[in-house]
C-alpha cells in the first residue's frame, strides 16, 4: 500500500523542460509500469481523463484504483488528484512504446500497451 500512495500521491515533480512539445493523443492508451511488487496500469483517456489501477502482490495482495483527470503542456503532464486536492506535474518524454516522467528527483518509466 505503501507503494501505491507513493505512486499515486506523493510524487510530485517540477516538469517541463526544452524537450519537444507532446501532444494528448500521443500519450493516449494504456501505459504499464512494473513496480518492486505489483504493476500499475494508467490509461489515459481521449477525453482527457484517466483511471490508474495499481495491483501489489505478497502476502496480502492490494489492488487500488482511481480516476480524474489530465492535461498536457509542452512535455509537461499534469495529473490531477482531485480527491486529495492535488495536481502533480511531470516532464515527459516518449521514445517509441516507452514514457518516461521525470518527478524532478527520479523517473518513472512506463510501457504502452494498446
């Protein structure tokens, strides 16, 4: 659970950078991340909304899911945890099937599935 809300919340980044401009429908579908003990599967939506479902594993298997909204500026995305009155702003950058959202302190990598 841990992990979840570390994923979910608590990684909030400064974004943006001299990259080159992401579009929305770039970054559309159904992104994995392969987490120390789960997966979290983020899809994102044309109507700029998401759901993000982390399932962990071990002796007590969790799996958690929200859904709200996003936006993209430039290559900075942001995602809104309107439950908990944030917004967190990643920079990203996309290399073919791979997105990689730099939190300011570390990455987080996923890889698109559809």
């Amino acid at each position: 659970l841990g992990a979840a809300l570390f994923s979910m919340v608590l990684l909030t980044g400064c974004g943006g950078s001299d990259a080159e401009e992401i579009k929305a429908e770039d970054l559309t579908g159904t992104w994995v991340q392969t987490l120390s003990d789960g997966t979290e599967t983020l899809t994102l939506y044309e109507d700029m909304t998401y759901t993000m479902v982390i399932e962990l594993g071990g002796a007590f298997p969790v799996t958690t899911e929200s859904s709200d909204t996003w936006s993209i500026s430039g290559n900075t995305i942001s995602i809104n945890y309107s439950k908990y009155n944030t917004v967190s702003t990643y920079s990203v950058k996309l290399d073919g099937s791979t997105m990689t959202w730099d939190t300011g302190d570390s990455t987080v990598i996923y890889y698109k599935q559809s």
